[in-house]
C-alpha cells in the first residue's frame, strides 16, 4: 500500500490472508513523497489501516514488515494483529546496524530498501501504532532483532512472540515515545 501526490489512503482493512515464498516484505505500507502531477500536489496521508489474520511462510529474510512514513508526514493508526509471519532468516549484525535512508521520492518498491535492521517489522514516522496477537520466527538464526521502530508516537505491543538470536535485543527503539508493551 502506498499514498503519494495527495493521495488518500484511509479506513482500509485487510484480513484473512496466506502467503508462502514471499521474495519481499509482506506487509509494505508507505507514504511517499513524488510529487508528479499538475499544480503541485501535496503530500497524501495513510490512516485508519488495519491488517490481521495473516499467515506467511518461507517469507525472505531481507525485509521483514516495512512500515514508513515520512518526517513530518507520519503513518497514522496503524493496527497489526493476528499475524504470523516465518521468515528465513540468515540476518546479519551489520544489517542490524545500518541506516535505512530515507527514500520519500523515489518509486515504492520494498527492494529499495535493502536489507532492513529488523528481521519481523522495520516502522518509521508512525503515530498510533498497535501491534497484538503477533508471532515472528525464523528458520536460519537471524542476528537482527525482531523490531525496529524509529520515530514512533504511541505504540502499543500486545502478546508478541518472536525467535531471537542469543544476544540479539527483542527490539531498538530510536526516538520512540508514548509506548506500552504488555505480556
């Protein structure tokens, strides 16, 4: 899902889905900045989406879930639950460590992304973010962690399960406020 040149993307709900040999993310919801189009439009908004009952398997290991807003212009309530989502795996610590650049005007494409320092979900510029009832797991040993959000306002994260590599953090939060975790 992506929401550019003014472009509104709003109440959508998404559910009861089974995927298998995944190549990229399975869950991609962008906001964009291209501006093309006559008489300068403006940025769109991506609000009031709500994803669940999903089911992946042998999903590639270099993505995860990406979720990206933009600074400024964030993803606005956001709602993943019942979701369960096995990966490959394979992740390094160095991808762990890198910066994902921001990409607001080029063409939304998940391989764009490069491999994300999150193995289950990379979020970024989100407000209202709620995360419940969901499994990440790996087949090969990942040494990301499960989550990274950056520049997240109000996340709530509700019977989370995921693999993690022995001394891999479950997440990395960077500049994230308002957030709750609960069992």
């Amino acid at each position: 899902l992506e929401s550019v040149d003014g472009g509104l993307m709003e109440d959508i709900t998404v559910s009861n889905i089974a995927m298998r040999d995944i190549f990229n993310a399975p869950i991609f919801i962008r906001l964009g900045a291209r501006l093309r189009g006559p008489g300068h439009p403006p940025i769109g908004t991506a609000r009031r989406i709500k994803i669940s009952n999903v089911v992946a398997s042998n999903v590639a290991a270099v993505h995860g879930i990406i979720l990206d807003g933009m600074p400024g212009f964030p993803l606005e309530d956001v709602e993943l639950s019942h979701l369960s989502i096995q990966y490959a795996g394979g992740g390094t610590r160095e991808q762990a460590q890198r910066t994902v650049p921001e990409m607001t005007g080029e063409y939304p494409d998940p391989s764009r992304y490069g491999a994300v320092p999150a193995y289950g979900m990379f979020a970024r510029h989100v407000n209202n973010l709620t995360i419940d009832h969901v499994r990440f797991s790996h087949t090969k040993e990942d040494l990301r962690p499960c989550l990274f959000l950056q520049d997240v306002v109000g996340a709530d994260v509700s019977h989370l399960k995921a693999v993690r590599a022995a001394g891999t953090p479950l997440l990395i939060l960077k500049g994230v406020s308002a957030l709750n975790i609960h069992q």
